[in-house]
C-alpha cells in the first residue's frame, strides 16, 4: 500500500460520514461540494469534508479506489456512497436516514437536527 | 457546450434503447442534469447506473464540453 493508500484508508476509517471534495467546509470551491455540505448540514450528523481539489494524485488514487471519476465522493462508515444523485433518492425513501442512526448508533453521537 | 442530441447519441452507444433528457442549468450547455431511461439498469445498483452513464459520456467529460454534470436513472418500468 502506497503512503496515500494508506492516508485515504485512515481518513475513510477514522470518519463516519467523510466527504472528499473540491475546497473545505467553510469555503467549498464547487457547486456540488456546496450541495453535499448543505445536505449532511440538513442531517445533523457530525461530517468531515477533505479538500482535494490541488490534489491531482490523490484524487487519481480516490478515483481508482472508487471507480468513481468525480467530485465529491462520500463515504459513510467506510462504505462509499457516490454523491447527492445517490444520497438524496436514499434520503427521500428513508434508507439513509436508517442507514445513519446504524452508522452512528453506540457512538453517543445523536443528529443536532430532527427532520423526520 | 454539447447538445441533447450528441448526449443521446453517446449514451445509445452502450445503452441501446435509452430515452435521455438533458437540462441546461445554468444557459451555458456544459453543466447539465441527464435524465437517463434503460431497460439495462434494471437490477443494477445507482452507483453501477452512474458509472455507466459517466463512462459512456467520458470523453465529453475529457474535452470540457460537460464541466458539470447530475445524473438521474430509471427503468422503463420506473
């Protein structure tokens, strides 16, 4: 395993719900970086967004590992889930909201926003 | 910039019987929603159905005619 290999395995462990993207939480560069950070915002549930976007070998690395070409990729409990054309017909079925109560459950951790 | 019509054309390339419909979001022709109907997503998963979508639309991609792109995916049967 390279180095960054191995930096992608740590961070998509070490985070619940972890979004790779182009910019940072407080300054997204992309309209659908924006998008996904609003969408988890509206969940309620802790996130963790890794800026990317100079990051020409990584994202080649995130590409490979994903088989997955864009920005951003989200990865919830180590599982990778696309992006908001995926997670949002999973938030309107109630799949994703499930899929979060068990990614989250025993971790003390409860959503700051209630939406159902 | 790109047209419905090119889109259509490059989905069709892999996904013969696809009814594709394209939204201009911003009036530019290069940050597009693509809404793709296929009989062969039928038992696919959405991330396998955008892979697929994304894979034939690639070299539009390479080339900066779509710099930004939704996909939505259905079955004839929904």
């Amino acid at each position: 395993m390279t180095d960054l290999q191995d930096e992608i395995a740590h961070e998509i462990a070490d985070n619940t719900i972890l979004v790779y993207g182009k910019g940072t939480k407080d300054a997204p560069r992309c309209g659908f970086t924006l998008e996904t950070i609003q969408f988890f915002s509206a969940f309620g549930y802790p996130f963790e967004v890794v800026d990317v976007l100079e990051n020409m070998p990584k994202r080649q690395a995130l590409a490979e590992l994903t088989d997955w070409p864009t920005l951003p990729k989200v990865f919830i409990k180590g599982q990778f889930y696309g992006d908001t054309d995926i997670l949002e017909p999973m938030a309107r079925s109630g799949e994703l909201g499930t899929l979060l109560e068990g990614a989250f459950a025993g971790s003390g951790v409860t959503p700051t926003i209630q939406l159902r | 910039m790109i047209d419905e019509a090119t889109i259509a054309g490059m989905l069709r390339a892999t996904l013969p019987d696809a009814e594709v419909r394209v939204f201009d979001l911003t009036g530019t022709m290069d940050h597009l929603e693509v809404f793709v109907r296929a009989s062969v997503f039928a038992g696919v998963s959405p991330l396998d159905r955008h892979r697929m979508v994304e894979r034939a639309l690639a070299p539009a991609r390479a080339d900066g005619r779509i710099h930004a792109l939704q996909i939505r995916t259905a079955t004839p049967e929904g």
